[in-house]
C-alpha cells in the first residue's frame, strides 16, 4: 500500500509514522514547510485507510477519493 503512494506522501508518512521522525526534522529534511507536511500526511494516511477499508469491506468506491 505505501508503495503506491505519491512520493512526496510516502517520504513523509515513513518518515513520520515508521521511522518516528518529528515533525519539525521530516519538515527540514525534506525541505517542506510545516503545512505542507501536515497535508502530505493527512493525505497519505486518508489513501492507506480507504485502501484498507476498500480491502476490508470490498467497497470499491474508496479507492475513486483520493
């Protein structure tokens, strides 16, 4: 599922939700401001949850909101 993310989402979910990063070291690593990296999470956790929920329950109109 990660995998199929935008890159820009990707680096900063892992950074933030596997790696353990703070927030002010993925803004300064990745050169983002502290609002785009607050969109690109929100963004990259909504795209997992709809496709867990899509693989949970089969609802194939998840995958068409992000």
């Amino acid at each position: 599922m990660i995998d199929r993310l935008p890159p820009a989402q990707k680096a900063v979910l892992v950074m933030r939700d596997v790696e353990g990063a703070d927030a002010a070291e993925t803004c300064r690593l990745l050169d983002l401001t502290p609002e785009n990296q607050r969109t690109l999470l929100h963004r990259a956790r909504t795209r997992i949850r709809d496709e867990i929920e899509t693989q949970l329950t089969g609802d194939r109109t998840a995958l068409t909101k992000a």
